[in-house]
C-alpha cells in the first residue's frame, strides 16, 4: 500500500495468532484490501490505521482515516451506477457470519468495523 499509493499504515494487533477458517480470512484480506484502497484514492489522506481485536469469539478489525470523509447517505448513486466497492462489503461479511459498519461525516474522517467469527479450536487445528 505503502509503494504503490502512498498510504502508511499504521497497525495494531495483539500479537496472537487468529485461528480462522479460510473462507472468513479471504473475505476479510479482500474486504480490508478494499477499505484501504478507498482510503488512498478517497479520503484524501496519506495515513490510516488498522487495528484487529479478538473479543470473544469474534475478530474486529477495524479501519480508520483521518480524511475528508463523506455523507452515508449521498452514496447510494455509486451502487446504482454499478460502483460497488465499499457497499458490498456489509454482503460479503454477512455471508460469512459477520457484520460491517461504517460511520464517516464529511470532514470528519472514516471509520469501519468489521466483525467475524473465529474458527473453533477443533476447524483451526485441521485447517
């Protein structure tokens, strides 16, 4: 992110392993790949910070910028232009038990969480 769109990453994790399955890990990859995307060609921003969390059984990963932001609700001619990006993550999370949310203002910056069950012990072990 760092070489190709100028965007430093700041991150914050626990230093523990996370035992997904794989489905879940390669939607979250996708689905972060994508926040930060936007954030570089968005946000008007060189910086954004990524943090994970296990809580409970759950991992939340959560993508913040400081950048322009923008109103939720001026967004839905996007999806129907076909520009489906940052609005089809909440579907990609559901579909794998998780959720999504985002909150932005304009001038207030982003923030989006993203939430997603962790593998059981046993599907972790033989994954």
């Amino acid at each position: 992110m760092q070489r190709q769109y100028n965007l430093l990453i700041e991150i914050e994790d626990e230093g523990q392993s996370i035992p997904l399955n794989e489905r879940t890990a390669l939607i979250l990859f996708r689905s972060v790949r994508e926040l930060l995307i936007n954030v570089a060609k968005h946000a008007q921003t060189d910086r954004a910070h990524l943090s994970l969390q296990r809580i409970d059984q759950s991992l939340q990963i959560k993508v913040e910028d400081r950048g322009k932001g923008f109103d939720l609700a001026d967004q839905s001619h996007h999806v129907d232009s076909g520009h489906f990006g940052l609005f089809s993550i909440p579907e990609r999370m559901e579909y794998v038990g998780g959720t999504s949310t985002i909150r932005s203002s304009p001038g207030g910056g982003t923030e989006v969480n993203l939430t997603a069950p962790l593998a059981s012990a046993k599907a972790a072990n033989s994954g």
